[in-house]
C-alpha cells in the first residue's frame, strides 16, 4: 500500500495537480490492474478533496466534465491514458 498523506508543498494549483494524478493513478490499477494500492477509505478521501474548478493548466476540461469522486470508472476516459498506466507500470509493478 502506498500512503496518501503527504506533506503540503507547493501552490494550491501544483498541489492539485498532483492530486489528480495519484487519484488518476490509483483509479487506473483499481479499474484496469485489479490493484487496490489503497485502502477505499482512502481513495474516498483523496477523490473528494479533487477541486475541479481550480484551473491547473493541463486536463482541466476532462476534470470537469468526466471526473466523479463516487466512481473510478471516469479514468476509461482518461484522454492520457497511456501516460496514466506509463506512469503505473514504472512506479508499482514488482520488476524482480
């Protein structure tokens, strides 16, 4: 399991940014790897705390329109998905 609380950094823009990737992450192996790197109570935690009206720069459309903190099932759209399971792949998947 990986532990979401971390500390703050950054700009209220940069912090959720990275909060849309983990959550982005985390739907990702929970939807398509049957991975849950998470307890639920934590990616419930994580999904409400996602600000779609705060303008990041990057996939802010998507967030608005697709993005459901009740359901994972918004990442099968993902417009980046590739990047998403990329991203996946090289940080929690076992390479012994």
């Amino acid at each position: 399991m990986i532990r979401l609380t971390l500390p703050p950094w950054g700009t209220r823009v940069e912090q959720e940014r990275r909060n849309r990737i983990r959550v982005s992450i985390l739907a990702y192996a929970y939807e398509f790897e049957d991975a849950a790197l998470v307890p639920d109570a934590e990616y419930d935690d994580l999904a409400r705390r996602i600000d779609t009206s705060i303008v990041t720069g990057r996939l802010d459309t998507f967030f608005q329109q697709h993005y459901s903190a009740d359901t994972g099932m918004w990442i099968r759209l993902h417009p980046e998905l590739h990047l998403v399971a990329e991203c996946y792949r090289k940080h929690y998947t076992y390479k012994g």
